[in-house]
C-alpha cells in the first residue's frame, strides 16, 4: 500500500476591511474590502456607512480590475527626456514639469497673471 503524504491545510489570512471608494473623489461611498493572502478578491458596500446604507456602484467594483491591470499607468504620461524613448525613466524631471504646471494654475486662479 503506498505511503500517503497528508497535506495540512495552510490558513489562509481571510479579512474584511472597511474602506472607502474615491472612484469619484467623492469619499462618501462606505465600502467592505475582502482581502485573501493580501489579495483583494470582493469589493461590496459597507451597511454600517449611513451615506450609502450598503449600495456601491459600478466603479467601486470593477476598482479591482485598475489594481491589478497589468496595462496600466504606473509613470509619466509625458516624456521630458530628450531621447523620449520609453526604456529611459523621465525622473524627477516629470515632478517638475508636474509642480511647474501646477503653480502657473494657481497663480492664474489667484488672478496674479495671465496664462
């Protein structure tokens, strides 16, 4: 009779957490986070968040799918280097162009300049 080897079942780290979505920038929608092996697998409306009474959207579920795309955008839109080829990381340069643009929107919403 062969020997059989008994596997013991590993425990797995099995949570609820609750969140909120900023899908919308709104922070309102209450949210129950499943996570599994540090994993997130479920996304469902928190019924203790009074905002929302357990109902989330569409965006708040498919979330999930943006988390884990391997498609998506983990850098700069906008190249600053000037080989503007895609193996060469922008840097800091990109953080500037960034704080640049955002100081000229400031300084044009103060009414200090024109754009």
């Amino acid at each position: 009779m062969p020997n059989l080897i008994q596997e013991t079942l590993r425990e797995s780290e099995d949570q609820w957490i609750p969140s909120f979505c900023m899908m919308c920038r709104q922070a309102d929608g209450g949210t129950l986070v499943h996570v599994e092996d540090g994993i997130i697998t479920n996304i469902v409306g928190n019924p203790d968040c009074p905002t929302n009474r357990d109902k989330i959207c569409i965006r708040s579920i498919s979330s999930i799918i943006g988390l884990y795309d391997p498609y998506r955008v983990k850098g700069f839109l906008k190249r600053p280097n000037p080989e503007k080829r895609p193996d060469i990381d922008p840097g800091w340069v990109g953080f500037r162009i960034l704080a640049q643009d955002l100081e000229k929107s400031f300084l044009v919403a103060e009414g200090s300049c024109e754009y």
